[in-house]
C-alpha cells in the first residue's frame, strides 16, 4: 500500500504499456461473451 511509484521515463512507459494491454485483453474478453454465450445455448439445446 505504501509503495512509491518510480518516476523516470522507462517507467512511465512501461506502465502506459501494460494499462493499453489490459484493456485490450478485457475488450476482447467482452467480445467473446456474447460467442461463447451462444455456443453454450446451442450445445444445451436451447437456441
């Protein structure tokens, strides 16, 4: 909780990185619910 957050460049860049890839992943989580929804629906035999 107490952790500083370094301040050079390398860093800030590194951290601008790994958020643009986070949401990148979840965006393409979201868009796979609705195939995978689906897919579920069909196999159970309900669609």
């Amino acid at each position: 909780m107490g952790e500083t957050k370094c301040k050079c460049p390398t860093c800030e860049k590194r951290e601008a990185e790994e958020l643009e890839a986070n949401e990148m992943n979840f965006a393409i989580l979201v868009a796979l619910v609705p195939v995978l929804t689906i897919t579920l629906f069909n196999t159970v035999g309900l669609l």
